[in-house]
C-alpha cells in the first residue's frame, strides 16, 4: 500500500485539499477546492478524500505549519498549510 501526503492549504482566497503523488506531474495531483475561505472541518476534508480516492492512514492527524508568504521579510503574512498521511481507498497506487 502507498503512503502520500495530502495537503490543505488556502489558494486565492479558498482552501484546496491536493494530494502529492510522487513521480507524478503536479498538474495531475487529485485536487478538490472547497470554494470557501472557512476552514473546512475535519469531516469536510475526509469526504474530499474520499472523493478522491484516498483514506486517512492508521493513525494520522492533521499537522498544522505556518510560512510566511515572503521568506525574507518579517512583516509578510503568514500562510497555512495542513498536511497528512493517506492511502488510496483500494490499496493500490493513485
């Protein structure tokens, strides 16, 4: 079974849930967008999941990160980004 990382982060003023599919063109990441700017709830995102394809991993929980949108300059606003070990639905690779 293979392990991906899904990610949450906020995109033009609404949050996206994307999965990081390695070997695999970014362009081609299963991608859903919650065209809201609210942070969807954490039965939200696995619906979305599910949608896509993928189950939370045995274990998992949602890591939250914080980067600013310029690196070099302190006063920049801050982003987040979630992310979270998955595997897709069937066991197989996605």
């Amino acid at each position: 079974m293979s392990e991906h990382t899904a990610h949450l982060s906020i995109r033009t003023g609404r949050w996206t849930l994307y999965v990081a599919l390695m070997g695999v063109p970014v362009s081609q990441w299963p991608e859903h967008n919650f065209g809201t700017e609210v942070v969807p709830t954490p039965a939200e995102r696995s619906r979305a999941l599910t949608d896509l394809g993928f189950v939370f991993t045995d274990g998992a929980e949602w890591a939250w990160q914080e980067y600013p949108e310029r690196p070099d300059d302190d006063a920049s606003p801050v982003r987040l980004l979630a992310s979270i070990k998955v595997c897709s639905r069937d066991g197989g690779l996605s």
